[in-house]
C-alpha cells in the first residue's frame, strides 16, 4: 500500500475499484434471483462509468504527461471504454431476463475485465515508474471529486478526453444520477440525441470564440 502511496492515492483508489468490479461481477454470475440481479448490474454499471470518467479526467492525462508511450497506453484503454459503453447502451434498451440480454452481458464483462488486466498490468505500473509517492497522492482526491459526480450510465457520443468529456459529462452526470435515485430509467433519446445537440452547441461556441478572437 505504501508503494502505491498511500491509502488516499489515486492507485490505491483504482485498485479498491477493480477489486469491487470484480465481486460485482462473479456476484451477478452466480445469482439466480432476477431482481437481485439487476440490482448488481444497476451497481456494476454505476461504478464502471464513474470510474472510467474519473480515469479519463484525472489519471490518464497524468499518464500521458509523465509516461514516454502514455498516448499508447491510454488510447488502447480509451477504446476498452468505449467499447463497453456501446454494449451498456445496447444492454439498457433490451428485456431483463432475455437471453439474448444474458449474452450481451456476458459481452460486457468480458472487456470490463480485459479493461482492468491492461490497467494493472500494464498502464498504473507504468505511472507507479514514473512519480514518486507523494505526486501519486495529489491526484487521488480529484479523482475521488470526479468520480463522485461522473455519469453513472452511458453516453456514447460523449468524448474520451477532457475537457470536452466533463463539458458534456456533467450535465448528463446529474439527470442520470437523479433518475437512479428516483429508480428511472434514462429514455434513449437522452443517451444519443441531447448529448449529440450540445456537442453541436460546444462546436458552435468554440468556432464564434475562435471568429471572434481573429476580429
């Protein structure tokens, strides 16, 4: 743990992370009850979104400032995740208890896991080469703040690297976060078509900022 940097370090947190994948995972294999089942995956979900939002906003920009193959590293996991948040997609709009949802979930945990293999083998030891103990700490509370306010479903439109994944994030981050209170599920027109309109939006905005600054 020490090596790591601490309990509070932002290692140590993505390591507790894919630990409780894991258990949520084999927990949902080896039930049988459909509604407790559910509610697993309701929690699997949420935690790999949030946690691949915090990865992208706080830890893989640090990878890719002090790692020398950084950008291959966190490109090859940035396609792990967007690969798995097509499946969910797919996954949320198809019957509970389907066989052909069964499968598809199967789909999705099969990269979740390949995801966490190539973290931990292969990106965090790198970054664990690369800075000492106490700048691994630093980034360990940003990246609990982001993950306790990242969307909790996905949004395939929405991009892989800040700052346009927290302009677009964010936002979508609370309504999700509201309909999981209220026990909801989130219309696939919020999923595809609103985060798609303010994409347009943010494209508009950068081009008047960028008409504007050449006037």
């Amino acid at each position: 743990m020490e090596q790591l940097g601490g309990p509070g370090s932002v290692l140590a947190r993505q390591r507790r992370d894919h630990a409780e994948m894991d258990r949520l995972m084999e927990r949902y294999r080896i039930l049988t009850d459909g509604a407790e089942r559910e509610r697993v995956l309701k929690e699997v979900v949420q935690l790999v979104f949030s946690h691949a939002f915090a990865e992208e906003t706080v830890l893989w920009p640090a990878v890719r400032r002090s790692v020398p193959d950084g950008e291959e590293l966190t490109a090859r996991v940035e396609e792990e995740h967007q690969q798995v948040n097509d499946l969910v997609a797919g996954v949320e709009r198809m019957t509970p208890g389907s066989p052909e949802r069964e499968e598809k979930v199967r789909r999705v945990f099969a990269p979740i896991r390949q995801d966490i293999r190539d973290e931990e083998d292969l990106v965090l030891p790198r970054l664990q080469e690369s800075l000492d103990t106490a700048r691994l700490r630093r980034p360990g509370t940003a990246w609990e703040t982001v993950r306790m306010s990242a969307p909790t479903h996905p949004h395939p439109v929405v991009p892989r690297r800040p700052p346009g994944n927290a302009l677009l994030g964010v936002p979508l981050s609370l309504y999700g976060r509201l309909c999981d209170g209220l026990g909801l599920s989130i219309p696939s027109a919020v999923t595809k078509k609103i985060p798609a309109a303010l994409a347009g939006l943010l494209a508009s905005a950068a081009v008047a900022a960028v008409l504007c600054k050449r006037h």
